[in-house]
C-alpha cells in the first residue's frame, strides 16, 4: 500500500538554520566547518521533499498560498537529520554481562574466549524468531527516531551462517517496509568464524564466498558487504576474497578497519574502492595519507572506545589535517557501543577526537550521505532534496555537543512527514 503524501510543511524563524549546503562532494578539511547557516531560516516542505530554503520572510507567501502547516522554530536549531551510517541494530538481548566483566577487568578478547563477545550474540539470534529480532529492533528505530537520526545503515553478522545471516536481512527487509526512517541494509559477511569452524578459517570463507553472498545478492537483501578485518578476527586475504565476491554481485564494500591493531585493512579498503573504513583507531600516518587522496570515507566511531573505556581515540584531527574525508556514526551494537543518540556521538567527537561543533556536525550528516552512497539525497537541506530534518531546542548549534548526554531534538521530521514530536 503506497504512503500517503504528507502535507506541506514550512519551518519558519529558526534561530538557525544550518543548511549544508553546497558542492555535490564530500567536505574535506576547511570545507568541513562549513554549515552554511541562515539566521531566522525556513524551509517549506511539499510531499517527501524540500521545496524551498531561505530567510523566512522569502518564504511566507508561497507558504500561505500553498497553505503549508506553520512551525514556529524561533529560539531552536533546524538542521538535517543525523545519518548514522554504522549501526548493528538487529541482535538479540543485550551484552550487559560482557559490561560487567569488562568493568572487573577482563578484556575484549579474554570475554570472546570464554563464550562472550560476538559468539554469545550468535546463539542469541540463532533461538530468536524474526518477530521477535523486528519487536527490539522496532523500539530502538524509536529511539533514534527521538533522538534526530533519519537514515540509518543496519548490519547483519551475528548469525555467523547462511540461515541466521538470511534471517536478520529478512527482519531488515520487514523493518524497512514498516518504518519510517530509511534502513540500508549492509551484509557483514565476515563478523567472527563460528566456533564449529574453529581451525578452518579457509573453509568458512569459501562458503561465505560461494553460498551466503550469492544468495543475498539474488535476493536483492543487501546494498552493502562488510568484513572485520582485525586480531581476532579475519585477515586481510580473506576479506579482500570476500569483499571482491561481492563487489563482483553488486554489493558496494566497506570494511572495518584498524579497530585493535594495524593490519592493512584502511588499504584494502581503498584498494575495493569501498565507501567507507570504520573505527581507524590505529591508523599509520601512510594510511592517512592514502585515505586523504582517496573517496573512502573515514567513518569513526567514537562510542565504542567511549564504552570500553579505552583511553586512546581515532586521530580525527590529523585526518582532517590530510584532506581525508572524515564521518560519525554511533556504531549501536550490544557489545561495545550501546548508544543509538547521534547527538552524543557528537559531543564525544567535539570532547575526545578534538574536532569542532561545525566539523562533528557535517560528519554526521552529510558525509555521512556520501558514506552511504546517499548525498544526493539527503544530508544537507537542498531544494530537491527529502525532507529530512531536525529541530532542535538550541539557538546555537555548538550547544548540541556542549550540553552532552542530552537529548535536545523537539521534532524530527522524515521525508516531509513528522515521525517524532514535542512540540
């Protein structure tokens, strides 16, 4: 059943109005502050796009005529909606115990061993149905919703074999079918090797190669192809395997990268022209440097090495400083980074990665739209473009980061339509 258009919408006096607009490319080093803000901004809506961006006075008589809906926005932040584009948001239960042996001292790799960490998600999704894996995940779609992201990219990896990985894309298929964010749907085709195939990493991968990535692909299940090329994890051998199997079907690669330990993934990464290298906390300055003359998009994920309580945090400056093209995400996962507020995610940036309020802003927006593959259409508010934004209850921008942990967004708005509201 197709969606009803939504009616016309004009966002008026909004203390600012931070547009994003401009060239159709990343935003890279000086570029990135860039917000392009409007003081008393509007923006009128028609259907699932943006009709109009200007000063709202321009703006009041198409918007009588049209009969647009009036949103009064003085003293708040209007600016597009969060992209968070790294999220593992179907799983089952939570790894509160994981937590709580970490805080008692044991390591990321000490938990895997003894049956927690990512193998302990698996057998959790293996006794799950698809109901219930779509109920949570319904509620936290909620919460991010609430909290201002728009657009959402959704992994798969904890079924560690083909029926389970198959399962959690079919809950990402009812998922987008239902909700009202966008979802887009990334195979992490190498997560962990189960421990059935512990010894025979080789074998694993040939399956992954010849059965899973031909069925998704046949089934049009995902736009993505995900390996976590780490200690612990798979080698660079085997994600390049994987991921050229599914660049060879259509999927578009992205790669976790340089999460523990250095392993060469960043390179590999731009060697598949993937969209995006995520984590990059131990980055060489050769990496840097070839990430800053590439398109791959440096994707980092703050909120994990918030959550494990790691003292060291990816090298955001010296990639801004390079011309690399630098995004935010919440990487929301039961494990290391249970948050799903993009805000937050901001101020952490803004605190420990030491990048400004305009920079950590664009990071999460409109670079990552091009993380996505997605710029054309949403992360900036365009002419054009959907209808994709946020107001918030700041008249300055950089008390989003500023006041942290806390959720400032009045109203978020989804293809012109109004998903959340507290106004």
């Amino acid at each position: 059943m197709p969606r009803t258009s939504p009616p016309p919408l004009f966002f008026r006096n909004a203390a600012q109005l931070l547009t994003l607009a401009g060239l159709p490319v990343p935003r890279r080093g000086p570029a990135l502050s860039e917000l392009r803000i409007l003081p008393r901004g509007g923006v009128l809506t028609q259907g699932d796009e943006i009709l109009r961006v200007g000063r709202t006075r321009s703006l009041e008589r198409e918007a009588l005529r049209m009969r647009a809906e009036a949103i009064d926005c003085r003293a708040a932040v209007v600016m597009p909606g969060f992209v968070d584009s790294h999220t593992h948001l179907v799983f089952a239960g939570s790894r509160v115990n994981d937590y709580e042996l970490r805080l008692r001292g044991k390591t990321y790799e000490e938990i895997a061993r003894a049956g927690g960490g990512i193998q302990s998600s698996a057998q959790e999704v293996g006794k799950a149905s698809v109901y219930s894996l779509a109920k949570q995940a319904r509620k936290y779609l909620e919460q991010f919703a609430a909290h201002g992201t728009t657009t959402v990219e959704v992994k798969t990896g904890y079924g560690l074999d083909i029926a389970q990985e198959l399962k959690l894309l079919h809950v990402i298929r009812r998922l987008q079918k239902e909700s009202a964010l966008d979802l887009v749907p990334t195979l992490l085709a190498l997560h962990a090797l189960p421990a059935s195939f512990r010894g025979r990493c080789a074998k694993y991968v040939e399956i992954v190669t010849e059965d899973l990535i031909p069925s998704v692909a046949r089934r049009k299940l995902a736009e993505f192809i995900d390996c976590f090329c780490d200690r612990g994890a798979f080698n660079v051998d085997d994600c390049r395997r994987v991921l050229a199997a599914g660049r060879k079907l259509g999927l578009v690669p992205r790669i976790h990268a340089e999460q523990l330990t250095h392993t060469g993934a960043t390179r590999l990464g731009i060697e598949m022209g993937a969209a995006s290298a995520d984590h990059l906390d131990k980055l060489s300055a050769v990496d840097i440097r070839a990430l800053a003359r590439s398109n791959v998009v440096a994707t980092l994920l703050p909120g994990a090495n918030f959550h494990l309580g790691l003292k060291s945090y990816p090298p955001a400056r010296k990639l801004i400083a390079a011309g690399a093209v630098v995004a935010l995400a919440t990487d929301f996962n039961p494990g290391t980074s249970p948050t799903l507020n993009m805000q937050f995610v901001v101020s952490l940036a803004c605190t420990q990665l030491r990048m400004t309020p305009a920079e950590a802003i664009a990071a999460a927006t409109v670079n990552g739209a091009f993380a996505l593959r997605r710029a054309d259409r949403i992360g900036s508010l365009e002419a054009g473009k959907l209808a994709d934004l946020i107001v918030l209850d700041v008249d300055d921008y950089r008390d989003i980061p500023y006041y942290f942990a806390v959720n400032h967004c009045l109203m978020t708005v989804k293809r012109g339509g109004i998903v959340y509201s507290r106004i």
